[in-house]
C-alpha cells in the first residue's frame, strides 16, 4: 500500500490530522480542568476567609479540649462542602464528615503550612480519610495579630473531573469527524495529485514496453503538467532517434545481409557478437550455433585464429589469404580493430576469391593450351618453309607434298580462330538463338546420319534409340545439331574399333521432391531442377574420362588424354556447353556410363544433354 504516492500523501495527512486532534483534546482538556480548579480555589479560598473571619473570636479556640464540630457541621451544610478547623499547633478541633478523634495531627498538611506561611494554602491529593481526590484550601484564623487557628474548607474533584471528562468526549466526537472528513479531503487530494503521476506511470511503462507513439495531453499548469509537455517533448525526439536508428540498422542489415564478403564481429573475449548470411555460408556453419560463442569454435581454422590474435594484441589491421582446405575454398581474411566501439572488438572479412582463383588457373590453362596448339601447326609450318627454302621448290612433287601439308596446318588454324571467335561471340551473346518448336528427331537424325560413314569405317556400330513419346522442344535446331555433332563425333574419335555408340533420347519429370520418372534412367535429382525435360545421351564404349577430369573436360582447349586426343582444337565441348545453357538446359558427362535400358559393354563415357520442355 505505501509503495503507491496517493497512499503515501493520504496517510501523511492523516496521521498529521490525527496527531493534531489529539494534541488539541488534551490540551483543550487540561486547560479546562485547569480553569475549573482556578474557579474552585478561589471559591473556596472566599468561602473559608468569611469562615475564619466569623471564627475569629469563637472561644473554643483557646480551650484546650475545645469542641468546633457544631460549627463545622453548620457551615458545612451553609457551603455544601467539607470543614476542617485546624489548631494552631495542627490538632483538629472540629470537622464536619469525620471523627475529628480519630484524625491525625494536620500540622504540616500543604496547605496548612502554606496558610500558615503566606495567609493562603491550597492543595489536591488523594484524601485516605474520605476515599477520594479532593481540593483543600485553608486560611488563618486570625484575632488581630494573633493566628488563633486555620479554617479549612475543601471540595471533591469527581464533579470537576466528570465535567472535564463530559468536555473531553464533546471534543472526541469533534475529533473524529474532524479526522474523517481531513481524511476524505486528504483522500482526494492525494486522488487528484496521484492520478496525473499514474497517467504519467502507463505511459511511461508504454513506451518502455515499445509504444514510442504513447502521450499524455497536459491537464494542469503545475508541475505535473510541465512534467507532462516535458515527457512529450522526449518521446518526440526519442521516436525520431529510433526511427533514424531502425532505418539505418535496416539499412546495414540490407547491406549486411546482401554483401557478398562475409563479415564477422567479435567482442574483448572473443565472442561472435554477428556474422552475416555470406559469412555462414563460406564457413558451412548454421547461425544458431555461431552468436555468443567464440571465434575459434565458429571458424575452426587457424590462420584465421592467428590473424585475430594478432590484430587483438597488435592493434592493428592484419590481411592474409586463407584456403580453405576441407572445402577447398580461398579467401582474403582482412581482420580489423574497431576502434570506436568496445575495447578489443574486430572486425572479421572474409573475401571469397575462389572464383577469383578459378578464372585464374583457367586463364593460365588457357594460355598455356593455346600456346599449345598454336606451336604444334606454326612448328610444321616453320620446317616446312625452311625446307623448301633449303631447295625442296627445285623437286616439283616434293614442294607439292609440302605446300599440301602446310594447307592442312593453315586449315588447322583457320578452324582454331573460328572456334575461338564463335565461342567468343556466343559467351557474349552475340549469336542470337533463333528459337522454334523443332522434333527431337530433327536434331538428332541428321548429325548421326552425316557422321555414320565415319563411324563405319572406323569399325564402329553407331545406334539410335528415340522415344516415341517426345515432345517437341523450344530450340534453334542447326545450333543443336552443331552440338550433337560434336558429341558423336568426340565418341567416334575415343571409341576403339569394333565399338558401341548409342544416340538415345527420353522424356522424363523431375518432382518437387528430386524424384525422377522414369526410375530405369537412375539419374541424380540434383542434376535437374524440377519439370519436365527431354534428355539427349551420347553413349560409347570408348577409352572413358579420369574421374579427376569430368569437372574441366568443358573448359576451353581442356583435353583429358593429350597423347590420344587427336587433332581436335579442344574447343567444341566448351563451345557445346554455351549452346546448351543458351537454351536453359544443362550438359554434363559421366564415367563410367549409366546403362540406359540395355548395357553396352566396355568401360566408356555418357555425355547427357537435357533441354526443357517448353
């Protein structure tokens, strides 16, 4: 209860009111009994100096047995009140309610000897005599100068104390609806001042809960009020500081979120304190497991570990390039101290430069094929030249046979630059696909028929399978036909005699679950998206591939047995693949093949190409 303010006033108030009330009874009370006592002394202090003036030539005073009781019994009854005549030396000589004989000596009652004293002696106590609270005032009797004894006259108190305490419960009763409506009043007062601050309280409480829109219109001019307009005025300005705050976080989450550079942030004990979706996914690690835990059990790699050490101790930007060994990733690590924030907090990038790294190894691969090839035929060319320089022009079929070869060499390298040229304009987009709804079996029949006389004399068996369910397909058909005719053809070349090449085609569903149908062709589902597809195979029973050189037998000039690969330029598979991602399908190889339907004998390669259904 006294943790609320309005309980907190009213009770101050209360208690104040009460203690108040309480201080008024009692003094109001003893004032009055102190007036009562005032006014009864002096009206007995009259009432014995008349006595003791009366008194003042009785005889009996000088008589040493005298008898006053006759005389105290009557002025007793004239006042209504008790009488005591006193001896000088403090015998009782008469009283009016007791047996004077059985009295003590009241020489040195209070009175007495202030009587004695002063002339006048007053005093109040308990009477043993009488049983009660009584007031004695006494006077002496004097006869000229000579004190002849002392007139006392006393009262009871109960009649004084009965008026006091009458006074006293009037003043009560006073009190207690004085205290009940100071307190309803202090009730509402505290209503009044505790409500505002309530108000202020929700609000308050709002805002902390969130709700930066919360406000409270100013009723007063108070201090409540200007403790209101103030609050207001601070809400506005902290809802504009939070809404610039959410929409810059916003907006570096965007950027976190969308950056291809992982990023990292570790607090003074090395903690994760963030790391960004680029980040997890160069680590192959799962958010849940990576904030608040340390750097060394999210990264797991210790060049990376050393660079933070060394930027934590140092101070100081630390880059280094990582590879990734397990997951064959290469990346830039730039580890640096943020110094605006807390003490020892990083910041971790990781720059993935895998890609980077490939297109360089292909680039190398690529100058050194093609300088490759190129000193193979301009070699022929050169000894050729010099030999007919050398006098091979003065023997006629001589210099025939040789300027026929260095035609053949020439026709190598004219075919060399139209490959790279062709391949050049289709990476760029540069030969646009002149698209139609064509049959399979117009892209397939006739690079089969055209290459079968070379099959043929090359000892080879040369089959088509077509199924008779193929839809037709959205394609250019002359860029298909190139494609299938560079497949046959590679087959024919890697096939040794008495060999098998089947040209086969199907039409199958990939589901939304990777499920396959039909199951005979015993594909793997992430080869395909889901949808419908027509599937192309080139099937041989040739020499096969490395398992180590499927990746890159797609690559430009990349030719997986150099000592038995022909004279081909190495460019007509590379030039297949952009053809067929032209077209939206994929091309990929496999070794050993995949029996489709029957099995072909021999180890072999399968080159497959599947191209949507449209």
């Amino acid at each position: 209860m006294f943790r609320s303010i309005r309980w907190r006033i009213a009770v101050s108030y209360i208690l104040l009111i009460l203690v108040v009330m309480f201080g008024l009874v009692v003094y109001l009370s003893d004032l009055v009994r102190k007036d009562h006592l005032a006014n009864l002394r002096s009206q007995l202090t009259a009432e014995a100096q008349l006595m003791a003036d009366a008194l003042a030539s009785a005889p009996a005073w000088d008589e040493p047995d005298g008898d006053l009781d006759p005389v105290a019994h009557r002025y007793a009854e004239q006042l209504s009140a008790r009488v005591t005549l006193i001896g000088v030396d403090g015998t009782v000589l008469g009283e009016s309610h007791e047996d004077r004989r059985q009295m003590d000596n009241h020489l040195y009652r209070p009175e007495v000897q202030q009587a004695l004293a002063t002339g006048q002696g007053s005093s109040i106590r308990f009477s043993r005599t009488v049983g009660y609270e009584m007031m004695y005032v006494a006077v002496p009797v004097t006869a000229g100068e000579r004190v002849m004894g002392i007139a006392r006259v006393a009262l009871p108190l109960r009649q004084i104390e009965a008026n006091v305490a009458r006074l006293r419960g009037t003043i009560l009763v006073a009190m207690l609806f004085t205290a009940l409506g100071a307190t309803l009043l202090a009730l509402h007062i505290a209503e009044r001042t505790a409500r505002p601050v309530r108000r202020l309280t929700d609000v308050v409480q709002r805002m902390a809960a969130g709700d930066l829109s919360a406000r409270l219109l100013p009723t007063t001019r108070d201090e409540v009020g200007t403790l209101t307009r103030s609050l207001n005025q601070m809400a506005d300005r902290l809802r504009k500081t939070v809404n610039t705050l959410i929409e810059e976080r916003g907006r570096l989450a965007a950027v976190l979120d969308n950056m291809a550079d992982g990023v990292v942030i570790t607090d003074s004990e090395g903690c994760v304190r963030l790391i960004n979706p680029a980040a997890l996914r160069l680590l192959g690690i799962e958010a849940e497991t990576s904030l608040d835990r340390s750097l060394a059990q999210v990264i797991r790699d210790h060049n990376i570990i050393g660079l933070w050490q060394q930027c934590f101790e140092q101070g100081e930007e630390q880059v280094a390039p990582v590879e990734m060994d397990r997951r064959g990733t290469f990346l830039q690590v730039i580890v640096t101290p943020l110094r605006d924030a807390e003490t020892g907090a990083c910041l971790v990038i990781l720059q993935d430069l895998t890609r980077v790294r490939q297109l360089e190894t292909v680039r190398r691969d690529f100058i050194s094929n093609i300088s490759h090839e190129l000193r193979t035929p301009l070699a022929s060319l050169k000894a050729l030249v010099d030999t007919l320089r050398d006098g091979a022009l003065e023997d006629p079929p001589a210099a025939q046979r040789f300027l026929d070869r260095m035609e053949v060499e020439v026709d190598a390298l004219t075919q060399m630059v139209q490959e790279l040229l062709e391949l050049a304009r289709i990476e760029s987009g540069q030969v646009p696909l002149q698209l139609a709804l064509v049959a399979v079996a117009d892209i397939v029949l006739p690079p089969v028929e055209r290459l079968r006389p070379q099959a043929e004399r090359a000892g080879l068996r040369l089959t088509i399978d077509l199924s008779p369910d193929l839809p037709p397909i959205l394609a250019d058909a002359q860029r298909m036909q190139q494609v299938l005719t560079n497949l046959v053809h590679n087959a024919i070349k890697f096939t040794p005699a008495d060999g098998q090449i089947r040209v086969s085609s199907f039409r199958l569903r990939v589901s939304s679950d990777g499920e396959v149908q039909p199951e005979t062709l015993n594909l793997k589902p992430e080869m395909l998206p889901p949808g419908e597809w027509v599937l192309i195979a080139v099937q041989d029973t040739g020499v096969g591939i490395p398992a180590d050189d499927i990746p890159r037998i797609f690559e430009r000039f990349y030719k997986a047995d150099r000592a038995r690969s022909g004279g081909g330029t190495g460019l007509g598979l590379a030039i297949a693949k952009h053809i067929v991602q032209a077209h939206g399908g994929r091309i990929w190889a496999e070794s050993p093949s995949i029996t489709l339907r029957a099995s072909v004998e021999g180890k072999g390669s399968t080159f497959y190409v599947a191209l949507p259904v449209p």
